[in-house]
C-alpha cells in the first residue's frame, strides 16, 4: 500500500502531509448575497491506484481570526464534489453555532479514490449561507478546515 501524501491548493494555508491530513484556510466576507462559495483541491503524491481504499476519516471546521470569533455566523456549510456530472455531498454543518470549532458531519463514508478523476487530484466545492443578522467584522472571517484521508 502506498501512504497518500497530501497537498493542497485553492484557498490552501498549511500542508501536514506526513498525517494524511491537510489544512485549507478561507476568509468568509459578506457579498451582495448571503452565500459564499470556494473550491479546494487536494493532491496526492502517488496515483491513488497504489492504495486500496481512501476515505474521509474526518473534517474538522475552525474559526481562527478574529481571535475569539464564534461560528454562529454560518447558517449552512457543506461540500460536494462531481464525477461524471453527478454531485456527491461529502461534509455538511452541524455544529451548535456557539462553538468556535467542531467535527462536520461526514456525509460519504464510501472510497473517495473515484474522485481523484486524473490519479492525483480531488476537487472539492464548498458552499455556504452567512446568517443576515449577524455582523461580520470588517475584512471577514477565517475559517480553517482540517481533511483527514484513511487509507
């Protein structure tokens, strides 16, 4: 079995390949809408056919600036990703909106390896809805999502 190393891109803050886990960092800010969207791509070192099976084993959401920012500003989160023009929903929110960080949901418990369509690359679209009564600070706030690949 060959270990997936992990990269990212796209929004990408901070690589931990050795952990088979990778950070994205985004900056939420209010639009002329509610929603927001970003695309994240996570890409392995070694064609995802050296491995038998790869799953999310868990995806972690964080607010980290401002310092002490809870995430009650989010009303909805989830990510999806498509193969063959069919949309699969990978993580979804569900978290009390007083906590500024928590596990998401995962939604796919099956293999992702389908999804690296080219051997090493996996999109993933994000998509959320910023509750209207509540005030983000100017120039937003960051969010991190922590990936975790089994394999």
């Amino acid at each position: 079995m060959v270990p997936l190393l992990l990269s990212c891109g796209g929004g990408c803050g901070a690589v931990a390949p050795s952990s088979g886990a990778v950070d994205f960092q985004y900056t939420v800010t209010k639009h002329a809408g509610e929603t927001f969207s970003f695309e994240a791509r996570v890409t392995v070192d070694h064609d995802v056919s050296g491995v038998s099976k790869a799953t999310l084993a868990s995806v972690t959401l964080e607010a980290v600036s401002p310092a002490g920012t809870s995430l009650r500003f989010l009303r909805a989160l989830e990510a999806d990703t498509t193969l063959n023009g069919a949309h699969t929903e990978l993580v979804s929110l569900d978290l009390p909106q007083s906590a500024s960080s928590g596990p998401l949901l995962v939604r796919y418990r099956a293999d992702i390896k389908p999804f690296f369509t080219d051997g090493h690359t996996m999109v993933i679209d994000w998509h959320g809805v910023i509750d209207p009564d509540v005030q983000l600070p100017p120039g937003g706030v960051t969010i991190k999502l922590h990936i975790v690949v089994a394999t």
